[in-house]
C-alpha cells in the first residue's frame, strides 16, 4: 500500500514539535539562571 502525499503529511507519528522543545529549554534555562542568581549572588559597585 503506497501513500500519496497529502496523507504522508498528515502523519505525525508521536513527533513532539519544535516550538514545545524551545519552550521547555527555555523555562529549564530561565530557571537555571535564577536559581543561580540566588545561590551566587553579585554585589552591586
């Protein structure tokens, strides 16, 4: 059984999208971040 194009484009086969990769490495990151704000913080000159 040979698939046209328009059915191969609409599967999808549990890939997980580039925009909800960039938000969880974004949220991980911005966490990171502040928790090491907090554990090393800089002095104000």
């Amino acid at each position: 059984m040979k698939l046209d194009q328009n059915e191969l484009k609409t599967i999808h086969g549990g890939e997980i999208s580039f925009s909800v990769i960039l938000g969880i490495g974004s949220i991980v990151s911005f966490v990171i971040g502040l928790i090491d704000g907090f554990v090393h913080p800089k002095a104000c000159e």
